[in-house]
C-alpha cells in the first residue's frame, strides 16, 4: 500500500519537476499527464486513504477505551473470596457479612508480604503511600469490630497504590500472549484489517473498470485559436489589426476558462506569435517567435506565478509539448488543485470516519462477546483453580448484585456452571470423609490414589472424652450425637488452627497428625499447643453450656514424636489415608496413662528433644514417670504438659520442683524427692488442684524410704495393661479429732484405682450402695480389725461426696477410716 500510494505522487518529486531521470525521452510529460487524469487522481486518493488502514491496529486501540472490565472482575471474585474468608469468623445480623479493621490490615500486609508477584512497585514505597491513606479509614476505637461490608472493603483496597498494581497484574494476566482475551482482540483486529483492506481493493477495482471521459476542453479550444490566428493571419492583416482580432477571441475564451474551469489563463502563443500575456496586463502584440521563445517565456512566467507543477496546466500543438511548438497555452490550476485537495481530504475523512465507525460497532460487539462467553468463562476457570486450595471449597456464595454486573450467558456455559457447582459440592462434601490435605494434593498434582506410604518424621495426637461411655449412659442418642459434634467441633477447629490433619473418629477418639500428608515446620511443638488449646476450649465450652449440658466434658490427650509409615492404605478398590507403626500404637498407650496420673496431657520425651528442644523452651512440662508400655521393653519418660502459664505463673515454680525432684527419685535419694513432692502438692493444693502425680512418686518413696528397691533397679515402671479406667472423683471432708500427721495424710491422699475404702460404720445401706456403685469396692470393717490392718484415723463426722452420688452422706461420729 505504501508503494502504491508513493508512485501516486511520484510526478510531485524533486526529480520529476526538474527532470531528471525521465527527462530527455518524453517519459516524464506522459507519466505527468496520466496522473493527471481523473481515473489516476481517485486511484491516488485511494491509495492515500489505503495508507490510513496501516493504522487500523493502532486506531482500535485508540479507540477501543483499555479494557479492564474482565481484569477488574476476575480481581472483584477474588477479594469476595478473601473477604468471606475473613468473615467467616463472625456472627452476621441480617446476613450481610461485615469484617473488622484489624482483618482488612491482615489483608493487606498479607498481599504485600505474600504476593511479590502482584507488585510494580517496592514494598518500602507502597506503604509510603497508603499507610495514611488506610489509617483515614482504619482508625477506629475498636478494630475487632466488624464494621465494614464488601463494598467498602474493595473500595478501600482497590483506591491504594496496591489495588492499582492489582489491578495493573490481572490485566497484564488477561492481555498475555496465550490468553483468551487476547486471542479475541487479535482476532477482531485482523478481522477489521481484512475488511478494511477487501473494501479498498473493491473501490480499486471499481475504479479501473470505471469508463472515464477525459478532459480534451483545453487541447480543442487551443486548436479552435489557433486555427482562427492561422486564418487570420491569412488574410494579411497588420500586426495590430491581427493582435485587435485575436484579443476578442482570446477574452471570450479567458473569460470562460475562468468561469467555467476556475483557471486563469496566464500565457497564449498562436502561430508562434504571442497574444496574451498576463504580466502585461492581458493581449499584447507580439513579433512572430519560435519553440525556444515561447518555452523561454513560459518558464519565466512560472516563476513570476511562483506556481508549483501541479498547479498549472500547459498545453501545446501539434505534436506536443515535446517537439516544435507553434501554439500553447499556460493556465493557473492553483484554484482547481485546491478544491481537488479539499475533495481528497473529506474523502480521507470520511474513509477514517466510516474505518472509525466500523471499528466502533466491531469493537462493540466484540465486548458483547467477551461479555456473554469469556468473561464467565474465565471466571469459571478461576473457580476451578480457586479448588487447589479447599479452604476455599466451602466459599460460594455469590457476589453480591452491585459487586457483579449481571450477564447474559450462553446456554453451554450456565449448564458448565450447574456442572461446577456440583463437583464443587462433591469436593467439599469429600474433604469431610478424607483430610483436606489429601484432597488438595491429588488435585494439584491430578494423579490418581493408588496403594503406598512413606516413611516420615511426624507427631500424632490422641484425643478423647474421659468416662465417656459413663457419662453418656442412659441419654438418648441424638443427645449423645449432639454432644460428639460439639466435641468434635472443637477439636477440629483447634487441630485446622495448628495446621494438623485430622485423620479418623474412632467413637469418642480422635487421631490426628502433625507433619504429614502436609509438611510444616515445628510440629512437635504444634501437637503440644494443640493439646492445650483443646483443654482451654472444652472448658470454656463447659462454662458456656452449663445450665444445658447434663454432662461435663473432660478430654484425655496423647502426644508423641517418631518416625512413623503415613499413606494410602487399603485395597485396589476402598483405600483410606492413614498411619502405621510402632509410634501411633504408643501414643494411643501414653494417651490412656493420663487415667493412671489423673492428668489432662502426656507427652514423651521425643516431642520435647525433637527439633532442637523448642517444644520444651515454649511449653511448660513436667516428668510424671518413667514407664514401659505393656509389650515394650524400652522405657520412655512421659510428661505432663501443663496449662499456658499467662495468669499460672505459680505452675512454672511447682514444675521446676517436680522435675528436681523426680531426678533425685530417679537417683534412689528418695527422702529429698518425698520433700520435694511434697511442696509441690502443697503448691497445685494452694491453688485448689488435687495433684496426682506428685502424690503418687510421693507414695513410692514412702514404701521404697521403708524398703529400698533392689540393686538393679532401674526406675522404670513396666505396665501390665494397656488401658486404665477412670475412678469417680471422690472428695473426703474429715473434720478431725484429735490432729494427728497421720490424719493430715489421709486427708492428703484420695482414693487410688482399684483401692478400697474401708469403713467401720455406716449410716444406712443405702449410702453404702450409692458408695460402691461410685467406688467400686466399698466394705464395711470392724474397728478392731480396721486398726489392725490400716492406720486409724479418728474422725468426728465424716462426708463422702461423688459425683454419682448425691445427696453427701454423713457418717457417724464413731466411724472409723
């Protein structure tokens, strides 16, 4: 097109007026006539205006206004994801969620640490920027408060410099090379250029099978003149006489030239005689001349006019401008040329204004399109993608109506929507019977499950209900199941917080693991704060349900550290993920030895040792015992993990104590171990605990202070059952007559399991029976064989209370225990 349209103004080049390389041979007058014809001025204007399609792409852009509605929408659905995330935590009234101060700062210092990707800019210079802008709004009394709806949060985030990067990446996403969206502006723009281009070659086309008339008026009337001067000039008229005739006729016909084809006449030689001249006022006359004078004047006239070659028009016979010249004629064109030119620019004009308008109405309807398939569509497959991470799976509600615009879809992609939602809700429904982490990964990674594990380093957890099934006797069974799912509940949203992975419900048990499938880093540490929170929830969740729970939850928990087999296990066909080894059998086994110690949590010395001792610098611990489960001959010290000490400062002293303590037991010097356990149970005692392990390793030192244990003796007590039962809390209120030391250690040390209570009286059979049904073994025994076979304690009155057995009873006053 740009070759066209420069050899369309080739006769207007610097070579072509001067002469040059056509000049000699009679090229250059042909080719300047040809341009000038009328068929060859439309091809030039034709070939100008093609030049404007090289611009097309450019002009769709131009006039296209940047296209961010699909980047701004794929960026609005995942703020809404965000956001409900973040509300999930709230309870909503008239079920418009809100989110806190507090969360939508979490939100963005969590983008701008965690999503280097999104960012233009540094760090350092956007928080420069929006720290005040974000503090304007942010700044409120109490930042937990759930204040701000979707519409002020995207508001808010999308006004700072970060939503403008944001939104800049989606964008820059949306316009990359392999993308939907691109593919479409490619498309419309190549579709544009063929149109465009196919008009142009029809307009060509047409053009030269046009039939055009040329334009011989001049050429004839120079004839017509030069026939009269010719005839004239033959009647042997003098010079005035002949210049007198000629001026009528040649001003007859200057004055139609300018009348009817705007020139005007500037030079006119007849006969080799010079008859008009417009320097001199208009007919002159002239000796008689040749070729070489009337070229001479010619080309002095056009430097008086200062005309270029294209505004004049120079007409000469017989046989051309090229050879003898008898008579010419030399006009001014300037007129014609500019209305030519005017013709020229509105027809551009209007080419680019049709072109524009074309472009317009494509570009429209291409927007329709992108509106009514690939905007969906995209935003279906970033739903898809959104299913990689199952936090998410649970979060679909729509977006609210002024967040979305609504659109029509087409009918294939509302029934791939309908079809999404229920894979969606088969997913979710999925990671409820298999962990989440298990799920997620074979999603990302699209592999099928097949039969395997792995050896890895992790730590398990067992949790339970003490004196479950106790508990729950007699109570209907959606109680029971309303009771479980409250539990449950808890420990799973205790477990979701520190990352672990809740593998299996075992009736009122749970196992979960830290560390696999889903690796992270200090699990031990996590699997011990785990146990505390579980503790800290249950008892706030029994404070809360008081008045409605006719049960009070105490929960058992297990934890320990070791190499274990994790995987999928099963058959071809019904596989579950799930743990082998010798570690999860001990942990189960830890778990039931805090019936035994009377204690909340157990731990072995491997979680504390693993991952450079960390567990053990953050949480409080003490040795309980150095045992061997049933079927194991290799020892392991367990610990009792203690509360949080923020508000049990006291704790921390106590532990400190027992563990000196349990080391001097350990060393056989058991009569400072006794003194020292001592004070501990005086300590929990302080605080209103009834400490049983220290008053259990105080009893061992009592019968090993009386019989020193042999030689060999390892410290090591090697359990001959696998499981211990749980004992009803029985308190003894003694009110004592006479004090005695010995009185004072009745009152220290309650009943321990599988001990009997020996009573020389009671008040009636019905408290014997409520104590035996609560107890266990309860017998009554005369007093002379009571004080044969135990100390006496003389007591004035004595209450025995249980929490199976209410009223208290009171025993006489003559009772011995």
């Amino acid at each position: 097109l740009d070759l066209i349209s420069r050899f369309s103004v080739l006769n207007d080049t610097w070579f072509m007026r001067e002469g040059g390389l056509l000049d000699g041979n009679g090229q250059a007058s042909r080719i300047s006539r040809m341009a000038r014809t009328s068929k060859m001025t439309r091809l030039a204007r034709i070939a100008r205006v093609a030049r404007i399609t090289k611009l097309i792409p450019k002009l769709l852009r131009v006039v296209r206004k940047q296209n961010t509605s699909l980047a701004r929408n794929l960026l609005m659905r995942r703020l809404w994801r965000s956001f409900l995330y973040l509300s999930n935590t709230y309870e909503h009234e008239g079920g418009i969620e809100r989110i806190s101060a507090f969360d939508i700062k979490i939100f963005y210092i969590g983008v701008l640490a965690e999503c280097p990707h999104l960012l233009y800019k540094s760090r350092a210079a956007l928080l420069e920027t929006d720290v005040e802008q974000l503090m304007k709004v942010l700044d409120v009394q109490d930042e937990s408060l759930p204040e701000f709806d979707f519409q002020h949060f995207s508001n808010l985030i999308l006004a700072t410099d970060l939503g403008i990067d944001m939104v800049q990446w989606h964008q820059d996403d949306v316009d990359q090379e392999s993308g939907v969206w691109t593919l479409t502006q490619k498309l419309s723009d190549t579709t544009a250029m063929k149109v465009c281009v196919g008009i142009l070659c029809l307009v060509c086309v047409l053009s030269f099978l046009e039939i055009v008339v040329e334009d011989r008026s001049m050429e004839q009337t120079l004839t017509q003149l030069s026939y009269i001067a010719e005839e004239a000039e033959s009647k042997g008229l003098t010079q005035e006489e002949l210049a007198s005739e000629m001026c009528n006729q040649i001003k007859y016909y200057v004055d139609s030239a300018e009348s009817t084809f705007e020139h005007n006449v500037l030079y006119i030689a007849l006969q080799k005689r010079i008859y008009y001249d417009f320097e001199y006022g208009g007919c002159v006359a002239a000796d008689e001349g040749n070729t070489s004078v009337i070229l001479a004047r010619k080309w002095t006239i056009e430097e008086i006019a200062n005309l270029r070659d294209t505004e004049f028009l120079w007409e000469c016979i017989p046989s051309g401008c090229d050879g003898e010249i008898t008579s010419a004629i030399l006009t001014d064109k300037s007129e014609e040329v500019k209305h030519e030119s005017k013709m020229a620019l509105a027809t551009i004009i209007s080419a680019i204004l049709l072109l524009l308008t074309f472009v317009y109405i494509l570009n429209v309807k291409i927007n329709m399109f992108s509106g009514n398939l690939l905007t969906p569509l995209r935003s279906l497959v970033d739903d898809m993608q959104a299913l990689s991470c199952l936090e998410l799976v649970h979060i679909d509600k729509d977006m609210p109506a002024d967040a979305a615009k609504p659109i029509v879809v087409a009918e294939e992609l509302q029934a791939l929507q309908v079809a999404f939602k229920q894979m969606r809700s088969a997913i979710r429904s999925w990671s409820k019977y298999v962990p989440s982490c298990v799920v997620e990964r074979l999603y990302v990674t699209g592999t099928e499950a097949s039969i395997g594990v792995a050896k890895c380093n992790a730590t398990i957890l067992f949790v339970d209900i003490a004196g479950f099934e106790d508990q729950c006797r007699g109570l209907p069974p959606d109680e029971v199941l309303k009771l479980l799912e409250n539990v449950f509940n808890i420990f799973a949203e205790v477990l979701q917080k520190q990352r672990g992975t809740l593998l299996e419900f075992i009736a009122d048990e749970v196992l979960a693991v830290f560390n696999t499938p889903k690796k992270i880093p200090h699990h031990p540490l996590a699997g011990l704060r785990s146990a505390q929170h579980i503790h800290r929830e249950i008892e706030y969740w029994n404070e809360q349900k008081m008045s409605e729970n006719k049960v009070t939850v105490q929960c058992r928990v297990g934890v320990h550290t070791g190499q274990i087999l994790s995987g999928n296990i099963g058959s071809v066909k019904r596989m579950k993920y799930g743990l082998l080894g010798d570690g999860v059998n001990q942990t189960a086994r830890i778990k039931g030895l805090t019936s035994r110690y009377k204690v909340g949590t157990l731990c072995t010395e491997k979680v504390l040792m693993e991952d450079n001792s960390l567990a053990a610098k953050h949480i409080c611990t003490r040795p309980v015992d150095r045992v061997a489960v049933k079927g194991k001959q290799e020892p392991t010290t367990v610990y009792e993990v203690l509360p949080p000490t923020l508000g049990r400062e006291w704790q921390v002293e106590a532990a400190k104590k027992h563990g000196e303590a349990f080391r001097l037991y350990q060393a056989r010097r058991f009569s400072a171990a006794k003194a020292l356990f001592w004070e501990v149970n005086k300590i929990f005692g302080a605080h209103g605990s009834l400490d049983e392990p220290s008053r259990l390793l105080m009893a061992r030192c009592d019968a090993y202070i009386a019989s020193p244990p042999p030689h060999q003796w390892d410290g090591v007590d090697r359990l001959k059952s696998k499981t211990f039962e749980d004992s009803p809390t029985v308190m003894i209120n003694l009110d004592l007559s006479p004090p005695t030391p010995l009185a004072e250690d009745a009152i220290r040390s309650p009943m321990r399991p599988g001990s009997t209570l020996a009573v020389s009286a009671f008040s009636s059979d019905k408290m014997k029976e409520d104590l035996s049904s609560a107890l266990g073994t309860v017998r009554t025994m005369p007093e002379e064989v009571l004080s044969d076979t135990a100390p006496k304690a003389f007591v004035s009155s004595m209450n025995v209370c249980s929490s199976s057995c209410c009223p208290c009873y009171s025993l006489p006053a003559s009772a011995s225990l």
